[in-house]
C-alpha cells in the first residue's frame, strides 16, 4: 500500500471507507477534498502521498491555521487525510470511523480489564460515543500487545 499512487490510495481508502460504512456526508467530504488533493499533487508534481504532504495541502488550499485559530475549521477535513495516511500504513480505516453498530473485542488476557474500565465509565455517565471511542482505542492498543512482546518493569506482556 504505501507504494501506490496517490489515485490508487484515494480508490482503495474510497472503497474502504465505503466497506466500513462511512456515513454519507463523510463520504462526499472526503470525495470533495481529495479532488482537490489531486489537483495539488499535479500543481506540486507528485503522485505520492505522505502525511506530511497531505498536511501542506490542508494548509495551501484551505488556510488550515488560521481557520483553526478563528474556531471555523472543518475537522473533516484532517480525518480524511488521516484516514487516507491510516489506510497507507496499515490497509484499514476503522480509526477514523467509530460506529454504534460495531462490537469492539479485546484480546482474552486484556478482555476482563477492558471491560470493567468500559463499564466504569458508563456508570459515571461517560457519554456513549466517547466510550466507543475508548473502546476502538482499547482495542488497537491490546491488540499491539497480542501481536508483539513487550517489556514494562522487567516483565514481558504477550
């Protein structure tokens, strides 16, 4: 993935995006801006993509900066070009999209922990949404844990 072209990766997060169940408004955003983002890379000579790229875009073409500072930026803007720097590194979109609908699971070592914290937050009346987010970020995190070892205080994790 991280060798395709710039239109190749917008197809291939397009597609994931839509697999993934991106509401509609998303979807024509992200259609929208990355338009644009072709049409920059062609003024810029480049038909690559990096994070860093995709930055200097949303600064050039939508004054980035100063929109944030008057409180009038469009966050959208920054989750599709995440999105398109996730879909790169890794083949999957989920981080940017937290959906109700999605069942999120925990490794088996972890899964106990999990979903006390979970269920702590919702009876200190966390809202719903922000313990999605916890879960989908729970979930990545156990996750790096179950695939690699790792050392904390002379102990290793796996």
């Amino acid at each position: 993935m991280e060798n395709s072209t710039l239109q190749q990766l917008i197809n291939q997060t397009e597609e994931a995006l839509l697999q993934a169940g991106a509401s509609n408004y998303y979807q024509n955003v992200f259609k929208t801006l990355t338009k644009q983002l072709l049409l920059y890379a062609e003024e810029h000579d480049t038909d690559s993509f990096s994070m860093d790229f995709g930055l200097q875009f949303l600064e050039d073409h939508y004054s980035m900066s100063s929109k944030i500072k008057q409180k009038k930026w469009c966050a959208t803007y920054s989750r599709c070009i995440n999105a398109l720097a996730e879909y790169q590194r890794s083949g999957n979109v989920t981080l940017y999209l937290v959906m109700d609908k999605r069942a999120y699971t925990f490794p088996e070592g972890f899964k106990n922990s999990a979903e006390a914290y979970i269920s702590h937050r919702e009876k200190i009346g966390i809202i719903k949404k922000s313990n999605k987010i916890s879960s989908l970020y729970l979930e990545r995190f156990f996750c790096l844990f179950k695939e690699e070892k790792y050392f904390f205080s002379g102990y290793v994790v796996s």
